[in-house]
C-alpha cells in the first residue's frame, strides 16, 4: 500500500519518477504526486486517480530538464488513511517555506498532538504525514541530517519516508521504521523506493534499510545511520535475481492471468532446487540445527489474507506426517492477545512481501519469547527475510497482481518440502508414505499445466453465473482452506459476495442462504470425507442452488450441475492443484464484468500498515 520512488542521477527525472510510479500501482492506490528540484526551487504536481491523469495533466515547468548536472526528485502513490483522497492530501508534501518536501508511507500515530504544537505552521491537509515535513522546518538549523534525527525521535507509528530540499540540492534524506525502504545502487545514480520493482529497470543491487535506519544518498554515496547507534552504518547490497522483464505482463491482458500461468514454474524451481533423490536440501536455508528441529513439539503459523489460508492448508498437511500439533492464527489477532507459548515450539511467519505489518509486529512478539522462527516470504532482504531465525524463499519472481496465486501455491510448495523434511528428521512418517508424497508433489507442476492447456469450461461457467450477487463455497478438511482461499480470490477482484465455509458446518447457518440464485462451488475430489462431501452436496441440491463440483472421479451424480474435472492426486496434495481453477474463475468472472483485476478497489498489495 502507497508506493515511494526517489532519484538522483542524469537521467530524464520525469521519466524515472513516473515508470518507477507505474511499476508500484499493483500496490493499491487512490492519487499520486511529483516534485523535483529545478533551478533550486520545489516544483509540485498531484493528481486524484490514475498515475496516468497525474501524467497528463503534468505542467509545462517539468518540461525540458536539463541533465547536465544531477537530477533529483521524488515522487509517490498513495492509498488513504488519514483524510480522503484529495489532490490537497496527496503527496508529496511541502513546508511553509517552500524549501522541503516529502513522501511518506506509513501512519504517525502520535501527529495530532505533534500538530497541535505547531501552532505557528499552516496546515494545508488533513494527513499525518505533513506533520513530519512542518517538524524538520522546524528543526532545520543548518544540518539536515540532523533535523531528520531530531525529527525522528518525536514520531510514534511507522513511517518510511524520502525528503528533498534546496538546502541540500544533491541529496535525498530518508528515514524508515516498520515500513519498508530500499535503496537502489547504479553508476553515478542512486534510486530510493518501497519496493525494487520500481527500480529493477536501473538495476539489480539492493540496500534493505533496517528499521530505524535514516541517511542521505547523493549520485555516488550513501551514509546510513540508526537511532540506537552511534556511527555509521555498513548494511549489505543484495544481488535481486529479478528481471524488469519478470515484472510484465508478457502479453497476458492481466498480471494476475500471467502469474496463474507461471505456477508449474513455481513449483517446479522450488522442487528442482531443493530435492535430489530422496533427500530434500534446505542447508543454505535453514540456520537450525537439527537437534533442535528433532524437539520440536508443536508448530505455530501465522499470517494474513492467503497466506492464513496456506497456514491452514499447512495444518492438516503437518499434524497429518508430523504427528504433533499445528496452532493456525491471524497476524493482526494473535498480536494483540497474551499466547501461551511453551518451549519446543517452532513459530512460522508467512508473508509474500516479507513486510506485511501485523506478521512482522508478531515476529517481534514471539521473538521475546526466545523460540524459534521461520520465515516464509518472496522477497530476499525484506523485513521478514532478516529477522527470522532462518527463512525459506518461495521462489516465485515478482507477483504484481493485488490477488495473489502464485505466491500461495509457492508457500505451498515450500512448506510441504520443509514438512516432509522435519518428517524424516523426526522420523514420524514411514519411508514409503514419504516417497509417496515427494512423488506426488512431483508432478503437480505437470498436473496445474494440463489444467490450465484448457480453459474453456472455466470460461464458460464464468459467463453462466458472472451477474449472481452471492456465492458459497464449500469443501472438507485440507480443501477447507481453499474454499476460502477461492471465496477469497472472487470477492478480491469482482466485488462479489463469496463466502467459504466447512461442508459440515452449512447447516449451521448457511443453508438459510441457499436458493435457486445461489451457485455453490464444492471441492469434491477423492479423499477420507468423500462421502460426507457428497451428504452435504445433497443438502445443497435439495435446496435448488446450482452445484459447481471440483473432482478426480468418473462417477456422475446427479447432484452436480457442473462438473470441473482434475488429476487425481493424493488426498493430502490436492489443494495444490484443486485452488487453480477456482483462481480461474475468479479471474473469468471479474473479467466479464470490467472489473480493475490487478488492482482492486480499496485493496493493496503489501499491508504495511495496521
């Protein structure tokens, strides 16, 4: 949510701010801002809507830059918290005295009292943030680096910001806490952004800011500080693996249709770089011993939105091989309630972007407690990837679309492999159930091809129920979770109704909701509940509502009305393959209607906020 891209360098300033804008829209945002540096005077742009409109209707003065010198500029999209969107709240954001301006992401949680002493400062918005840019005027005496540090010590929240000012006309200023910041290192340039796909264009190497971390960067150099240290501060360049290439739509008409294409890829790069023979490798990986994985007596996961839903699927997956309990809890929940914690438990924190902001304040809340932690994230350097004890990368490329696919079947993949290889350290599943599921996960990127080389059915469905209002969403113990991960993906991007339950829990409210204009999607594939999935389809069916059934099965029913066939898979692998098509649905139907797929109303790619 909100998106910073800062540059210094002697390219086109304008052409930098605005693709590197472009490339951050996936992350959700209602209007989007410029400023540069000209002539040593801040000139502003800032549009409601589209980075396009903003772009259109840029004034004459951006116009004919000269390069000769160094460039400077920063520009933003932002997502509203505080005050509506409105051209006067986007940002950037600029002092009284015209010689600051700033963009920031984030919430000061503490900036009405902090606007309440600044009495003398005319506000000219309803954000937090243009609190930050009236307290470095004020405490602007000659140093700016020091203005920024005095600043920083009077804010409460999060904030990952980027500053510009005539005082200082080579440099940018930055600071960042609980909001992800990277710097971008090129040859006599530097670029400062919230993500690296706004960046990716210019280059591959990566400063990951610590939190706390504030400084300045000029065309060839950088100087990073921290509130709790004195001196300056060394922090690694990562070489990101990414191409700017990986982050288009390779002429697929939406990210989201790409990135659902790409996941036998996924699977495949996750499964060919850790398997070799019998023996699954996590070595570069995992910093545990394996003494210490041996004791382990209980699993703890936690996340938000999909990757809740893969910790659930996760659950049934561990409990079932490894033979000890699985704890599931929701980030923004588990964070604000007292755990009970014993010794032996191993905490896994699952985040695409590695920043989502309640995982992260949960990690820091079980760390306190001094268990072990694993991160499961796709992004190398963010904030999850370095605080974990150890992390495990799902290898997925940049996934762009707001809903995300690949990513879930990417933490899938990972959290299988690393299960299957606790279950052999541990030794609580046989040889041969071992075997039996490596293979089976084997040729799940072989199975989701074949799925989607026909889509048509899908297709077809979608144009039969895309004007219903609601849908149910029904399936039984690991597919559970993929019921609400596919009720999840329809309400996402077509602002449908949709709602995932337990088949066996339907009768305890749900079925009120049943009609003839109600479809209901059940995962019906071979199983342990099998049987007790086809009861429930009864009940469905006796009620009117039209059946949408998932299965591997040859035998009819006439209990089904539509039928979307699957390769029959082990029980315990399925929901790898059965959640494809349900994206596919989801994407026909919101597609139909002209719905903003990759970007969703109200929606944004990476929370970084509460």
């Amino acid at each position: 949510m909100c998106g910073i891209i800062g540059y210094i360098g002697k390219k086109n300033i304008v052409d930098v701010l605005i693709s590197g804008l472009k490339k951050l829209e996936y992350r959700g945002y209602d209007s989007s801002g410029i400023a540069i540096l000209k002539e040593n005077k801040i000139i502003r742009h800032r549009s409601v809507g589209k980075i396009s409109q903003m772009e259109a209707s840029l004034p004459s003065e951006f116009k004919n830059l000269s390069s000769k010198d160094d460039c400077i500029g920063i520009a933003h999209t932002r997502w509203a918290t505080h005050g509506k969107p409105s051209e006067e709240n986007a940002h950037p954001h600029i002092d009284c005295t015209k010689s600051f301006v700033l963009v920031h992401n984030g919430i000061i949680e503490n900036y009405f009292e902090l606007k309440t002493k600044l009495k003398k400062h005319k506000f000219l918005s309803d954000t937090d943030t243009e609190v930050i840019v009236h307290l470095i005027e004020e405490n602007y005496n000659g140093s700016l680096i020091e203005a920024v540090k005095k600043t920083l010590k009077l804010l409460e929240g999060s904030y990952a910001f980027v500053l510009l000012s005539k005082y200082d006309p080579k440099k940018l200023f930055f600071a960042r806490k609980d909001s992800p910041l990277i710097i971008g290192l090129a040859e006599d340039e530097k670029l400062i952004a919230s993500d690296v796909t706004a960046m990716l264009e210019y280059t591959n190497k990566f400063i990951f800011l610590e939190n706390e971390d504030f400084g300045e960067v000029s065309a060839k150099d950088i100087k990073i500080f921290n509130l709790k240290r004195d001196s300056i501060q060394q922090r690694p360049i990562t070489l990101v693996n990414w191409s700017a290439q990986m982050a288009e739509k390779s002429g697929f008409k939406h990210f989201m249709l790409k990135e659902i294409y790409e996941q036998p890829q996924v699977l495949r790069e996750n499964i060919t770089s850790r398997v070799f023979g019998e023996d699954i490798i996590f070595d570069d990986e995992l910093k545990f011993k394996k003494d210490l994985l041996k004791k382990i007596e209980k699993i703890l996961i936690i996340g938000c939105g999909t990757s809740y839903h893969a910790g659930l699927v996760c659950k049934y997956f561990f409990e079932n091989i490894l033979k000890i309990p699985t704890e599931v809890d929701i980030a923004s929940e588990f964070r604000y309630r007292n755990p009970i914690l014993k010794n032996n438990t191993l905490a896994i924190f699952i985040s695409q972007s590695g920043e989502t902001a309640d995982t992260l304040a949960s990690l820091r809340l079980i760390k306190r407690y001094k268990l072990p932690t694993l991160g499961i994230c796709n992004v190398v350097g963010s904030s999850l990837y370095r605080e974990a004890d150890s992390t495990i990368y799902i290898r997925c490329g940049p996934e762009i679309g707001v809903a995300s696919t690949k990513a879930f079947t990417g933490q899938l993949i990972s959290l299988y492999l690393f299960g299957l290889y606790l279950a052999k350290i541990k030794k609580t599943t046989s040889h041969q159930r071992y075997i039996e599921l490596l293979n089976s996960l084997y040729k799940t990127p072989t199975y989701i091809e074949n799925i989607l080389s026909d889509t048509s059915f899908l297709k077809h469905l979608a144009e039969l129920f895309y004007s219903k209002k609601d849908f149910l969403y029904l399936a039984r113990g690991i597919n559970y979770p993929v019921a609400l991960e596919g009720a999840l993906k329809l309400k996402e991007i077509s602002y449908i109704h949709a709602e995932g339950y337990p088949a066996g829990e339907m009768k305890h409210g749900p079925i009120a909701l049943i009609d003839k204009d109600m479809p209901v999607v059940i995962i019906a594939t071979k199983g342990a509940l099998l049987q007790k999935v086809f009861s429930n389809l009864e009940e469905v069916k006796s009620r009117d509502a039209k059946v949408i059934a998932l299965t591997n099965y040859g035998v009819e029913s006439k209990s089904i009305d539509y039928k979307i066939i699957l390769p029959e898979t082990d029980e315990l692998i399925s929901p790898i393959l059965n959640v494809v098509p349900l994206q596919l649905l989801a994407y026909y139907i919101a597609d139909i209607l002209g719905c903003d797929i990759d970007q969703p109303r109200n929606l944004a790619k990476s929370v970084t906020v509460e």
